[in-house]
C-alpha cells in the first residue's frame, strides 16, 4: 500500500471541481464513503462564500448517509442525484427545484451508465477494508454500482475503514454481465450461487489518493413494534402459509425479497416464527437485522443480498462471528442482486411497501399526493413486475387517521394493478390474482380499508356503472384534494 499517496479527506475533496460527475459506492449507508462526501461539502460552502460556483453530479447504489446525501445537500453541492435517496436534507432540495433528480429502478443504472445514456462518472469515491499494491479492493458493507464506476471513472479516490474488519474478504461477489448484443444468461440458479470475484481488480494507476477512516456505517436502529406492524406481519406470513398448503407455492418454499424498514423487518419476523413455513432463503437487496437473528435460529439459510444493512449492534454480532457468516452470506452489486432474469427464475416471493394503494390494485411508492418525491422508486420495481407472487404491505392508515392508504385512484403510479399481486394491510389479505377490477375493489375495501373509510369507498364504487373499470373521473382524486384542503380525507362527499 506504500505505492499509494494518503492524503487528508481536505485535500482528497481539492480533486473534485465544479461540474464534475462522481460515483460514489455502498448501498443504503451501508458501504457508502464518509469522510471525503463531508469534506466535498466543506469545500463547496467555502467556494460558495467567495462567490464561486460549485455543484457535482452524483450517483449512488441507492440512498446514503447523512455524510454523503446529507451534508452534499445542506451545502447546495449537488446539481443532479439518481437513482435513490431517503435523507430529509437531500428529499427537501429535490422537491423545491435546488437538485435535479431522477428516479430510476436500481437494476438498471450500471448499465446506462455503461451505455452512455447519463454522464460518464470522472470520479469513483469508494468505501474499502482492505486494499493490494496490484489494485485488489476489499469492498466494506454494499456493492452498489462499485464495479461499475469503477471502470468508468477517470480517477478513485479510496476511503480505508479501519472500522470494519479485512475478513470481509470474502463476502462479495463481484460481476458484471457483458453488454447486448454479447450478453450471456447470468447464471445463478440460487440464492447461493457465486459467479464473480471476492474482490474488486483496478488498475492501481487510476487511485488517485486514499483516506484512512475509522467511521462505522450511518445505519439507524428500527423501531419497536407496534400492534399495526405486528398484525401486517402476521398476515404476511399466514397468508404465504396458506399458500404452501394448497400447493401454490412449492413444498420447499421459495427465496423471499423484502424491501427496507420497519414493516419488512416485522414481516421477516413473522415469517421465521410461523412454524408452518420452512426454512428459506432470501435473494433481495438489503440484508437487515431480522435475517441475522433468523440465521441464529437456523430460519434463513442463506442471504444473497447488496448491503448489509444492520443496526451497530448486529454488525457487531456479525464481526464478531465472520466464520459462522461467512457461508450463509453473500454482497453483489446492485446489477446482479435486483436483476429481473434471476427474479423471474428463481420464482421469488417479493414483499414491498406501498405509499399508497388504490382499489383496483395499482401502487403508489414514491410520491406524496402525486407531487412531493420522497425516498424513490428503489428497487420495488426490479422485483414486483418479475415476481412469482408480488406483495405489497401498507398500514390501512397514515397521519392517525387523517389519511387513508387506500385511496379511489393513486396519485402516482408506480407498479400498476398488472404487477401487483396481493395487497396486505393490518385488517386483513386481498389476493387480487384471477380478478376483475370490480372485484378487486370490493375485495380491497372489504379486507385491507380501515372501517372509517369503508362506506365512503363502496360509495365511491356506485357512482359509475355499466363500465370495465368504475373510476369516476370527477372524484377520483376527492380524497387527496380534500386532505390538501384540510388536513383529513374523513368525511369526503362525492360529487353527484
């Protein structure tokens, strides 16, 4: 490592000018840089002090910490961001116009950048445990888009964390498919199958400079449990137990994607205690702190994800525990981790959060009243139109009752009622396979609407007639407008 220059994270952001594009690695705080990102901030407010011009393009695997979205944000440093975000500071700037962002399914950013659709990266800023002389990277906690911009990038610079152990040398599997017209299937055939390289070959050349850190990952806890997240999981689980009874879902179960939060960590929960399904794996995005404890009990078999994304305490279990990890786990980039071939093979049971759900089944995961962005599409959509069985979860309501999640027609649509198979909230299961849209709508209503906003939806259902789709055109959007107009979608009166 002596043949690389160690400078200050100061001096490593001087690199980085105006106009510049960069990439940055990890996926979720997971992974994701620290230092530099900060001291790419600091240099931009002190630019903007002397009256000087200073914004960077960005791309990430997907949302980051408060040192990266966060601080870029707050400094005014940002001219454009994609795929993902989720940082209040960043979502803030988007949606008054300070950044321009575009939301993309996470599975195909690497390969439009390959393609030349969006700026060539100048700069890769990667997060690594351990580096060679010969330009071999130990990626820390998520892969992300790392492979990728690093090709594409004129110049690395590395941050060293010394906060996570070189045994994750190992955990990854680094691939990157060919491009059309070359491209061959990508061939795993299982969560566990591994195609790739455990570390990251560049040419030592191209590293600019490298930071040493000792910065854990910006990852939260989750919040308890409450009686609404508890009962969603449970329905999940019984839901997908019934399943296997009939014989819909094979006898040895099938590999299970979970999206990212506090509902997916209590569905995961549920899932392992329910004694009626079996053992599983999981091929998804974000391995979080229910699987760890799930693996302990000998429930999750095996993880295929691109982030390890745990509170500080399990990462702490798992450092402390590598070897028992170290077949049981596995990182890809985002490329391979949410790629539709493997979805649609391996038959995943994928489990989603939705905004909003409308009652004919489309799926709104992004935009508040169809208007303000805010975390992003993910990779919701990579699983859910590929999936074997595509779930969606919601609590019925939002706002202690003053919004409904099921609404007459979405505000935006992010996975229509093609691709969504079932929708689940605290009150109940409605398996809209096999339906018209009359009849997922009365489903709907009678098992996932929370009983304040029942009769106002069975009303709603009665206002056009003799129609495939009963959407009545005047009314559709009652609910939201009124709630804009005055804090609650209780007591709507449909226009006759």
């Amino acid at each position: 490592m002596q043949k690389y220059k160690f400078v200050s994270a100061d001096e490593a952001a001087s690199y980085i000018h105006h106009g510049d594009v960069v990439g940055f690695s990890g996926f979720t705080p997971a992974g994701a840089p620290k230092a530099v990102p900060a001291a790419i901030a600091k240099r931009a407010e002190a630019l903007h002090a002397e009256g000087k011009e200073f914004k960077i393009g960005m791309y990430t695997g997907a949302s980051t910490g408060g040192s990266l979205d966060g601080a870029l944000a707050r400094a005014n440093a940002v001219w454009f961001r994609t795929p993902y975000q989720s940082n209040k500071d960043m979502r803030a700037a988007l949606n008054d116009g300070r950044i321009s962002y575009f939301d993309m399914h996470l599975s195909t950013l690497a390969q439009e950048l390959r393609a030349g659709f969006l700026p060539k990266p100048k700069f890769a800023i990667l997060e690594v445990c351990d580096i060679t002389d010969d330009g071999e990277l130990v990626l820390t906690t998520g892969a992300g888009i790392s492979p990728t911009i690093a090709r594409l990038a004129d110049h690395i610079i590395l941050e060293l964390n010394h906060a996570h152990p070189k045994g994750l040398r190992g955990f990854h599997d680094l691939y990157e498919p060919l491009d059309p017209p070359y491209r061959r299937e990508i061939p795993v055939y299982k969560p566990s199958d591994r195609i790739g390289a455990t570390t990251l070959k560049v040419d030592p050349a191209k590293i600019l400079c490298v930071v040493e850190t000792d910065v854990p990952d910006e990852t939260g806890g989750f919040s308890p449990l409450d009686a609404v997240t508890e009962q969603i999981g449970a329905n999940v689980a019984h839901f997908l137990a019934e399943e296997l009874k009939a014989g819909r879902i094979p006898k040895e179960f099938l590999p299970i994607q979970s999206g990212v939060g506090n509902i997916a960590n209590a569905v995961l929960g549920s899932l392992g205690e329910n004694p009626d399904i079996p053992p599983f794996e999981m091929f998804t995005e974000v391995i979080q702190d229910a699987v760890i404890g799930l693996m302990r009990h000998g429930r999750v078999k095996f993880a295929s994800g691109c982030s390890l994304t745990v509170s500080h305490e399990v990462l702490e279990q798992v450092y402390a525990d590598l070897d028992f990890f170290r077949d049981k786990v596995v990182l890809r980039p985002q490329e391979i981790s949410n790629n539709p071939e493997l979805v649609r093979r391996m038959g995943l049971i994928t489990i989603n959060t939705a905004l909003e759900a409308d009652i004919f089944g489309n799926v709104n995961s992004t935009h508040v009243l169809g208007q303000k962005m805010m975390n992003g599409l993910g990779g919701s959509g990579d699983f859910t139109r590929n999936a074997y069985i595509s779930i969606f979860t919601t609590p019925s309501t939002a706002k202690g009752g003053a919004i409904s999640s099921i609404v007459p027609m979405v505000s935006h649509v992010d996975h229509s009622e093609h691709s969504v198979k079932v929708i689940v909230t605290e009150h109940g299961i409605a398996d809209l396979r096999g339906k018209s849209p009359i009849q997922r709508a009365h489903l709907i209503i009678e098992n996932c609407v929370a009983p304040e906003y029942k009769d106002v939806l069975r009303e709603y259902l009665t206002l056009t007639n003799g129609v495939h789709t009963p959407q009545d055109l005047k009314n559709c959007f009652a609910m939201h407008r009124q709630f804009k107009e005055t804090g609650s979608m209780m007591g709507v009166k449909w226009e006759k």
